[in-house]
C-alpha cells in the first residue's frame, strides 16, 4: 500500500463523557454566504468559536464567499451558529441548502 494517494479510516464515533456516561454527539454542518470579507479581527473571532462547546470546523471559501461550519446538533442549532459567526463580526447571510 506504499503507492496508495489516500489512506481511508473508518470513522471514529465522537462522545461527550458526562457524570461518566459516553454519549453520542451528531454533528451537522451549515453553509452561510457572506458579504463583506473577514479581516484578521474577524478570523481571530471566528478562532475563539471553537472554543465554544459544539463547534467543530470552520471552513471559508473565498471564491464562493461561502462559510461552512460543523457543529454538533445536540447542542446547536443552525441560527445559533450564525448568530456566533455574526458575533465574530463576520457578514453572515442566508443559508445555503445543501443538496
């Protein structure tokens, strides 16, 4: 396998450990289109939301000018996420459907 492009794992499941009990975590992710591209205020902002307790990924893509976020469903909700990006100071928009 040393010619091999891409090595594929299975997934692992995610957990949160709460009182000592495993429990499964869903995650999710929304797609947002912007306006105004974020300066480093903003990046540094948008930084900070992975601490925030279900925040996984966030990805920009400038040519799109599209945000996507994973986040956990168990404790997100769509327009909670983009309330924390709007927070952040990023000109998040409507939400892309994703097909």
């Amino acid at each position: 396998m040393d010619d091999v492009l891409y090595w594929i794992q299975p997934a692992t499941r995610a957990t949160c450990i709460v009182a000592g009990k495993d429990y499964p975590m869903t995650y999710l992710e929304v797609v947002f289109r912007y306006g105004a591209t974020p300066g480093e205020t903003e990046l540094r902002a948008v930084d900070g939301m992975r601490e925030v307790y279900g925040i996984q990924r966030v990805d920009f893509n400038s040519q799109e000018r599209t945000v996507r976020v994973r986040f956990d469903a168990s404790r997100l909700k769509a327009d909670t996420v983009s309330r924390l990006l709007r927070q952040a100071g990023v000109d998040a928009r409507e939400q892309v459907a994703l097909a």
